[in-house]
C-alpha cells in the first residue's frame, strides 16, 4: 500500500537526518495521502499531523501572486504596467529602473533588484514602510533583462496589493484567495499561529546539538513588511487544499485562463535546480516529458515544499523543522514521491573532474545584500561556503541559521563550461552557473535562483 511504503520512508528518512518533525501529504487521482513522523517541539512534544503548522517561508509568494492575478482578472491591476502606476512614491538606487518595472517583472523576479533588505526590527515595518526604504537595496541588472529571485519584489507586490483593494495585504489576502478557498488554517502572524496546533523550528549547531530556532518564522515577529515575500505558515492539509485548487478552474476567485496562466513560462532559468524557468511565481520543471510546477521555502530551521503536476492531478508537500537538514529531507520525499508515483527518476548530475585552471578563474568571495558567498580551492578540488554576513549576524539580537560551511562543488559537462552542482553539505545538488563580462572575466555567480556579485578575487 503506498502509505505505508510512504510512511516507511519517511520515518527511516527523517531518523537518518534526526530532523524532531516533519509532515507530507500526497495528492493522486483525487486521493489525498498524509504521513506524519516525530514531535512538534522537543521540549513540549506533541505528534506532528496534517493539521500542524509550519512556517512557509517563500511558498507564501504563490499565495501572494494569485491574489495579484485575481486583481489582473478583474481589470483592476495590468501586469504590463509600471509599478510605479499603482505605487507612485517608489523610489530605487537606479531612477530610470524604478519608472520601467512592471508588475510582471515583480512576479517572475525579472526586476533587478537584489534579493531584500534586511528587517532591523526598527522603524516602521510596514510595507509602506519598507517602500521607503527600498532605495537602499542595490539593483543587479536592467530590468527585464534576467531572472533572479528577489524576496523584494514580492513585498513590493504586496503593497500594490494594499494600494489597489485599501486594505492591510493581510485582510486583502484573506477576502481575495485564503477564505474563498477555505484555507482556515493558513495565516499570518503568531498571534494566528499560537492557537493553532505549530512545529517549533530547529538549527543544528557545529557541536552536532539542536537548538530552537528564534525568530520563529523566517522574519522578525512584525515585520509586515515581509509577508508577501514570506510571512504565511500553514499545514500540509491545507496546502493539499492549496494545490487542489492550482489544478482547478479557479473556483469562483479567477477565471482558470488566468489561474493557468500562471503556469505558462514568461522567462527561463540556466542551470538551476529550482526549475527551468518561471511563470508567474511559479518555478517550472520539466520531468520526463511532465510538466510540473512548484516552489520551495527556508525559514529560520523551517523548510517548506509544494510541487504539483497538473497532467496527472499530482501533488506532494513535505514540511520539516529543521535547519539545515529539513531541506534534503523535503528533497529527497518529493524525489520519492515522483518515482513511486508517476514514475518518475531524478537523475543526479555527475561533475567532470577538477581542472586547476577553471578553478583558479572563480575563487573569490561573491555577495548579494544579506550573504556572502566564497569560493576556493587546495588545489585538489573547488568548495563553496554561505552564510549571512557577520555584521548582520553580530547586529541581531536573536540567533540566526547556520551558515553553509565549505563543501564539494564541481563544473558540469556541456555548455559554456561556467555550469557547476554543489556535491556536499546542506546545499548538496545545488545547480548554478557563472556570470562573465565581455571580456570573459567571471562577475558573479547564480546560486539558489540568486545572483551573488564578485567582490573580491582570491588572493
């Protein structure tokens, strides 16, 4: 029986990473699947279920970007419009980018801009208070002239949200998407979260030791001006509920023309192990001749993840409360999920082996607002480490997630040759290319969807 089998592997599988809690669903043919193993919380434990809430983390930006689409359906919002036609005071580091983005290139991170600003837990931390502020946040390409994941973008979707209906994104979100589709249990905020039933999140510290995970979600308790990009927690029965209604017809909250739309590919994606390209938020997979779509979410020892193929009316969510093993953990059960039910296998991607030349022309330290990324070698073989910048670390008052230590990275075959996959660690399987200027030098490199800068070349 394929819950059991399911079950099986879940428990054998999260034993092995020792993550406290974790909870999958599956959806096939109409049939909905639950496997749940471990505890809410190590200190107070009570069994992780179906109906158990974690952090989302960016899987809130589907949430986000349908409730826009609901708006584009109903004549109220134009995608090819500026921003600035629905929030006029937006300014940015590079004028003549903050008057052309449109609302399209929020959606499919085509807007340049750089992935956040970090919240400081002063100030006003609205949206319209982040708006203010986003003239800070460095732009790293024309706008529509590439994709990188940007958490900005989808706060500033949100306040066109705000802007557009006259209400706080979150009384927007619930009357435009999460209480027509019946997502109780699917909100925003601990004061939401607290009567429900909620895992605890966890880091994994160098001494092999877990430690509870505060911030509770991804942001600071408040930051508002977060959700759009990151802000909901939810449970897996709902996100089952979730992605019923993704392959629907749109049930009464938007025509299924533009519901599917979002399916549709507005721009691609080199070398990433998140997807081929975008649609409209979501990331695109091709898998053995499927069509598949979803997104993924890491939160503060929280990691979150929805994939759905619409031609065999599939679904598979998996949640897990720890940092940085819940991500492999999330990986491998949809990897499972895929094979055992549609037939489907991952074939991992095998790295040529070192060339000492090739390496010596990406060693150095990248970086984008909140990370830094370095890349060296011993001559033997190239690694990648990263972690949050230490000044932004030394600033917080609360404990932030481990930083990626160096691990195994290697080019790929084919190409340009600038194609690498992480082979190690907590980012193991993790595909990403180099960036180079007209005049061959590498300037940055695309990891997780985002690109990092090169600031420094090793010496």
């Amino acid at each position: 029986m394929l819950q059991d089998k399911l079950a099986e592997f879940v428990k054998a599988r999260a034993t092995e990473l020792g993550v406290p809690g974790v909870a999958v669903g599956v959806l096939q043919g109409g049939q909905e699947i639950y496997v749940s193993h471990g505890v809410t919380s190590i200190g107070n434990p009570l069994p992780v279920d179906e109906n158990t809430l974690f952090p989302l983390a960016s899987v809130s930006k589907t949430f986000t970007a349908t409730a826009l689409m609901r708006l584009v359906a109903e004549g109220k919002v134009d995608l090819d419009a500026p921003v600035r036609s629905y929030v006029p005071e937006l300014r940015l580091a590079d004028e003549r980018a903050a008057a052309r983005i449109t609302v399209l290139n929020l959606l499919n991170h085509t807007a340049g801009l750089d992935w956040n600003l970090i919240d400081d837990g002063e100030g006003d931390r609205s949206l319209a208070g982040l708006v203010t502020k986003l003239h800070r946040l460095p732009m790293i390409a024309r706008p529509g002239s590439r994709a990188s994941y940007s958490q900005a973008g989808y706060n500033l979707a949100g306040r066109i949200i705000e802007k557009v209906t006259g209400l706080p994104f979150e009384q927007a979100m619930a009357s435009l998407v999460l209480e027509p589709v019946g997502l109780a249990d699917t909100v925003y905020g601990l004061s939401e979260v607290m009567v429900r039933k909620f895992a605890v999140g966890y880091n994994r510290g160098d001494d092999g030791d877990l430690r509870p995970a505060r911030p509770w979600a991804a942001f600071k308790e408040g930051a508002r001006g977060d959700n759009p990009g990151g802000g909901l927690a939810s449970s897996t029965s709902d996100l089952l509920r979730w992605a019923r209604f993704q392959l629907g017809d749109g049930a009464g909250v938007l025509p299924a023309a533009q519901l599917h739309r979002m399916r549709e590919r507005t721009v691609g994606l080199r070398a990433s192990t998140l997807g081929d390209g975008f649609g409209i938020c979501w990331f695109l997979h091709e898998l053995d001749g499927l069509h598949a779509i979803g997104h993924g979410g890491s939160g503060n020892g929280q990691f979150a993840e929805l994939l759905i193929v619409p031609e065999r009316d599939f679904a598979v969510v998996s949640l897990a409360n720890l940092g940085p093993d819940g991500h492999p953990f999330n990986q491998s059960v949809v990897r499972w999920a895929l094979e055992n039910c549609l037939g489907v296998v991952e074939k991992a991607a095998e790295p040529l082996p070192y060339d000492e030349k090739q390496a010596r022309q990406v060693v150095g330290r990248y970086e984008i607002d909140a990370m830094d990324l370095e890349i060296a070698t011993d001559g033997t073989r190239l690694t990648l480490a990263v972690g949050i910048k230490p000044e932004i670390r030394g600033a917080s008052d609360e404990e932030m997630p481990p930083d990626h230590p160096a691990a195994g990275m290697g080019f790929l075959p084919g190409g340009d040759g600038d194609e690498y996959v992480v082979t190690e660690g907590g980012l193991k399987g993790q595909r990403g290319y180099f960036s180079r200027d007209v005049h061959g030098s590498v300037t940055g490199v695309d990891l997780a969807g985002r690109l990092f800068r090169r600031v420094a070349r090793a010496t």
